[in-house]
C-alpha cells in the first residue's frame, strides 16, 4: 500500500513538471496559441508516459501484499458504553384506558353488536366467537375489518388500536357465504327402527344361527328320530364309516376296533 502511494505522489510531481515545460518552454520557440495546445497534448502524454517508465516498482494487477510485513498493532475493540441503550418506554397503565367498548358492525345489514368493557387482551377470535354466537353463524365465515384491513384471529386488542387505547373501537365484519349456517349445528342421528316383541320371537329360520337353522330343520322332518335309528342298524352306514376312518388313519386294525366300539355304543 505504501509503495502504491509512493508511486501515486510521483505521477503527480511528474504532471505538474511536465506541464509546466510544455506551456513555459516550447520546442518551436513561438508562442502561438494552436502550436502551443497541440504540441502540450503530445508533450504531455510523451512525458508522463517516460515518467512512469523510469519508476522500478511496478504492482501487478493481482497484487497481493504480505500480511507479515505489517506493522505489529494491538487489536482495536470498542470501548463498552457509558450508559446502556435507551429502551422504548410504553406509557404508564394508568394513562389508558383499562378496558375498550368494541362495536361490530356487518358491511351489509344491520345486526349490530355492541360489547361493552372488553379487556385489551381480548383476541379478535373471542369478538368473532362473541358475534356468531349471539346472531347464530359459523365464526368460520366472519372476517373482522379495521379501517378496511382484515385482522387476524390471534392479534389482541392492544396489538392492533393505537397506543394509548382508545376509549371506544368499531370493528367492520365481513360475512362470507355460508355463513348464515352455524358451523356447531349437527345432524340428528338416524333413529334405529324400533323391533316390536311379536316381530322379534316369529323370525325366519334363514335368521338364525345355523346351528338353530340345522336344528329346526331337523326338527321339522317327520320321522326324523326313527330315520336316525335305521340307519344305525343298517351294515351299509358302518361298512362306509369303517372304510372312512381306515382311510384317514391308514390303519385297518384301529378302524375296525373303532368300528366296534361306536357301534356297541349306539345300541
């Protein structure tokens, strides 16, 4: 840096000299006023042109200079402050008003609400929740306006009337469509149709289990029981049954003694 500063302070020496020898002492020896300004222009960029040629340093245009080479300083740090910095003070609690008397007003109609002695914490969900309970609406569909601006529902009062608080706030609402729909309205649920005793003892036989549907078929048979006994006195039924079970135990021995067994039980 200091050599760029060198170089800099010599350029200007060598302007002033040069132009000093251009306008005092011209190369033709007359002073004419064309002669003079032409050959300045030429002398001029001539000699500065020499001038700078003549210097030994010359600084690259990625010139980087060594950090080490500095001199040696002690780290600059700012001096703490005096005094802390100033906060912004709001106005003591007394000078404004505790409470806020809110009137909502729709854009369109004439159902007016007027809510007296609201605290400044009070959101503008609360408002609205206030107004579609009273006129029974969906709080869904309402939008509260201040001075044509759309309010959201988390902002409180003191966050969006100017300090201090005003006395009284009037609020504009926007009814959306649908809004004539309260939104905690429910469908009444379907009543479960009503089975009468008579209905409920003469059901069909399809109705039932199917054990109670096997049963009464059974039931309804003629002859059933005596159906049952001949065919447990007939050879055919325990020569099927001995070649079933032999079947699925592969063991004739066991299928006839089960045979035996079965049948000396049902006698």
């Amino acid at each position: 840096m200091w050599k760029a500063a060198r170089v800099s302070n010599a350029g200007e020496r060598l302007l002033r000299r040069a132009h000093f020898d251009i306008y005092h002492k011209p190369s033709d020896g007359r002073n004419t006023p064309g002669n003079i300004f032409i050959m300045s222009e030429t002398m001029f960029a001539k000699a500065l042109m020499s001038g700078l040629e003549k210097r030994p340093s010359r600084l690259s245009s990625d010139h980087v200079s060594d950090p080490r080479k500095y001199p040696a300083q002690a780290p600059y740090t700012l001096p703490k402050p005096v005094h802390p910095f100033p906060r912004r003070q709001r106005p003591a609690a007394g000078g404004q008003s505790q409470t806020v008397n809110v009137t909502l007003k729709p854009l369109k109609g004439s159902d007016q609400l007027d809510l007296p002695s609201q605290s400044p914490n009070t959101t503008v969900l609360d408002l609205k929740s206030q107004y579609a309970e009273k006129f029974s609406l969906d709080k869904t569909k309402i939008k509260v306006l201040l001075n044509k601006r759309p309010c959201t529902d988390l902002k409180t009062l003191k966050d969006i009337l100017p300090d201090p608080l005003p006395a009284q706030a009037d609020f504009s609402l926007m009814l959306l469509a649908g809004a004539s729909t309260p939104s905690t309205a429910s469908t009444p649920a379907p009543a479960s149709p009503v089975v009468k005793p008579e209905e409920s003892q003469k059901l069909p036989p399809d109705s039932a289990p199917l054990s109670e549907h096997a049963q009464a078929e059974a039931e309804a048979l003629p002859h059933a029981h005596d159906t049952a006994t001949q065919m447990l006195q007939s050879d055919e039924f325990w020569a099927d049954l001995k070649d079933f079970l032999v079947q699925r135990l592969r063991d004739e021995d066991k299928g006839e003694r089960l045979i035996r067994l079965f049948r000396e039980a049902s006698t």
